[in-house]
C-alpha cells in the first residue's frame, strides 16, 4: 500500500499534464446558413408542389445558394 499512493499521485500527474499539452487549435465552427443564403427559388418551387399535393413541408436544412470557390 505504500507504493500504491505515490503511483496513483504519478498516473493522475502525467494524464492532466497530457491533457495540458495536447495543443490549443480549436476545430473550426461548422458555418450556418443565414436567411439571404437560404435559396429561396428552390423553397418556393418545394413548397407550391407540397402544397398542390396537399402536403407540408418542414425545413431542417434549407437548400443555400451555390458558393463560390475559396482562392487559396
């Protein structure tokens, strides 16, 4: 039981110290649509076809606009 302290002390030492060290990057935010991305053409178009078929629709991902490529 003597040894069993310290070892302990030592294994609860060297895990916070690697989770001290394992960097400071954050992942990036994912990027969220707002409304003037949102492509309202496409919205219409869904909805006045649900609507002519008797049925509604619910947005969870609205359809965005197209984005133009990133110049790296």
């Amino acid at each position: 039981m003597k040894i069993a302290r310290p070892l302990v002390a030592l294994l609860a030492a060297l895990s916070l110290g690697a989770c001290a060290s394992s960097g400071n990057t954050y992942a990036e935010r994912p990027v969220r649509s707002s409304p003037s991305s949102v492509d309202t053409t496409k919205v219409a178009l869904v909805e006045k076809a649900a609507y002519q078929r008797g049925l509604q629709v619910v947005w969870v991902n609205p359809p965005e606009k197209p984005r133009p490529p990133l110049d790296r």
